[in-house]
C-alpha cells in the first residue's frame, strides 16, 4: 500500500482528501502545518507528498525547500495544492522542484488521477535497469519523460579505452560525465612527491566525473582504465538539461555525491588509523565487494602490486611482503598478478 503525507491547514479540506485517498487505498498521513509536515516526511518517507501552499507556520515553498535539502526526502514526488491560478505561484513552483499542481476545488477524478501519474512515473524511475548502454539509455530516456523534454540527443557515444588508458586527466577542464558499460576503472591522485592514491573504483553500470561537471570545476583526480573498457561519454548539456527539469534525477546524483563523500571519508580514516596488515586486507575486500559478479567463488582478479599498494596508501614493497604473509596463513593465494582471497571472513576480522 502507498503512503501519501497530506499536508494541509484547513481541517475540512484536510479531512475530506483524506478521505478520498483512503478509499482508493492509499495509506494517508496527515499534517496541519508545514513544520509538522516536514518532521512526519523525514520519520515517515512517504511515497507521495501533497501539499498546500498558504499555510501558517511554514508554508508549501518551504516544506519543499527543506525536504529537497534532505537526502532521504529529496527524491520524493511532491503535488501542490493551491487556490491560486496564477502562471506565476504554478512557475515558482515547478522552478523549485514541485512535480505537479491541483487548483481548489477540483474532484475526486483530478486527485486521483494527478497521484496515480505521479507514482507510476516514479516507479518508472526506480525500476532496475540493465546495468549496459541499452539500460543507460532505457534510464535516461524514461528519466526524460518525467521532466517532459524532448528526447535526448543523440550525440552520446561510446568509446573504447586500452588497459592503463586515461580517460580523464586532473586538473583537465570538465565537459562531459562518464557511464562504465564494460571493464574496470580506477580513479587517482598524485601527491607532490608523485606518489598516487587511488580515490575509488568504479565498476560497470555506473556513473563517474559527475561531481567536478556538477561544481562547475576541472577534475580532481584523474581516471584510468584497469582493462580493456567501454564507457558512454554524456556531454555536459545532455546532463545538465536532464538534470536542472527532472527532480528525480537531481535527487539521484545528489546521493551518488553524498555517498561518495562518506566513502571517502571513511576510507581516509581508516588509512590514518589501520596498520598496513589491515589496510591491505581492506583493500582486497575492496576490490571483492566492487568487482566481484557474484558467481565467482573465490573471487580472483588481477591487479598489480603497484595499484594494490596505491588503494591501500602503502608501497608497493610493503604490500608484496604482506601479500606473501597472507598467502603463507592460507588468506589468499597469488600467482603472479592475479590474487585469489580465500578466507573473506578472516580478512574482515583482521585485527588492527
């Protein structure tokens, strides 16, 4: 059953499109102000928002504005509601990121008809696509429809990379985002001393470079491919135009970022705290939890001493001697490039 949080001052409208969405089977929470409303919106996560515009306290602007600030309620599919014709109040809204209007009065049918659009659409968006260029393109075409622009261009190519290939460079001008349809790829930087530290991993059927296209920025790592790999190079106006009409999608990249950050900031705590024994087990497990397909058991890959050792902010040397110490306790087995872990749960619980 859908939840739908309806936020609204007057108690007699209140009740009434309550009891309208109760009986088409809706499961409804209902608010009396905009405070109370947006506290009822980050405990509940409803699948729907309806919101009128003129209330007390806080009115229908600034729940919007607040949730869309909020990661786990930006995403969510907001109508409002409003006695206000005017091209104006409806401009403002949809600016803001509101995904539809209803003018009081309306009736049953309109109600009805705006949620149920309203959550189809959102379920589309949600649906698992194929993680290659048919599921991207499925995404971005559906992701298109909500925000009803025109179809995108298609001037989004793909581009074939050799093993140690870069892709992008640091501190190169950004003007386009990257989709990973096949291979792997690392992202890098380089210190003063020329000693590199790989920031992250990016497996297929994910987006990367988003974040310097986003802050208007040049890159500030530089990405590589680990092997042979296919990528779909979006140009910047393809992305920003999707991205600035579609809340959904906004809100999509907006927890891509957020992610991003904590992973980040998790792994530079640990590189400050972990002995090297630990921060080379990590960075095993890495590798397992981003390129492992689920059907390989034990998981295998190859990657050279050189790259290990920049995941794991050590040298090369160091990580070689520690590979050679996992081996000899049965943790993993090495031949040559390619290591093969053995025992995940004793790599997990390694201790500090």
């Amino acid at each position: 059953m859908k939840k739908i949080l309806l936020i609204e001052d007057n108690p007699e409208m209140r009740e009434n499109t309550a009891e309208i969405l109760e009986l088409a089977n809706y499961a409804v929470s209902t608010a009396e102000n905009g405070k109370e409303g947006v506290r009822i919106a980050i405990a509940e996560k409803p699948d729907l928002i309806i919101c009128d515009i003129m209330m007390p306290e806080l009115d229908g602007y600034g729940v919007l504005h607040m949730l869309s600030k909020n990661i786990d309620t930006a995403s969510i599919p907001f109508i409002f509601l409003t006695a206000k014709a005017e091209k104006a109040d409806h401009r403002k809204g949809m600016t803001m990121g509101a995904d539809d209007y209803l003018t009081k009065p309306f009736d049953d049918m309109e109600l009805l008809g705006a949620v149920e659009v309203r959550l189809k659409k959102t379920e589309q968006l949600k649906a698992h696509y194929s993680k290659t260029i048919d599921g991207l393109n499925e995404f971005l075409s559906e992701a298109q429809q909500l925000s009803d622009l025109v179809k995108l261009s298609d001037r989004r190519k793909v581009k074939t990379y050799k093993k140690k290939d870069i892709i992008y460079q640091e501190e190169a001008f950004s003007a386009a985002i990257f989709f990973l349809s096949k291979g792997k790829v690392k992202t890098s930087k380089i210190n003063d001393d020329g000693k590199e530290f790989i920031t992250s991993l990016i497996h297929e059927g994910e987006f990367f470079g988003y974040g310097a296209l986003l802050e208007e920025l040049p890159y500030s790592d530089t990405a590589v491919a680990l092997e042979e790999t296919e990528i779909c190079i979006i140009p910047k106006e393809d992305f920003f135009s999707l991205l600035y009409n579609s809340r959904d999608v906004s809100a999509t990249f907006i927890r891509m970022l957020s992610n991003d950050v904590k992973d980040k900031e998790d792994r530079l705590l640990r590189l400050a705290y972990n002995s090297v024994r630990k921060r080379v087990a990590e960075a095993l497990l890495l590798l397992k939890e981003r390129y492992a397909d689920g059907k390989e058991d034990p998981f295998s890959m190859a990657i050279s001493r050189e790259d290990l050792a920049n995941l794991a902010g050590t040298a090369p040397e160091t990580v070689i001697r520690t590979l050679s110490d996992f081996k000899d306790e049965k943790l993993v087995d090495v031949k040559g490039s390619m290591v093969t872990i053995l025992e995940v749960e004793k790599l997990q619980k390694m201790k500090n």
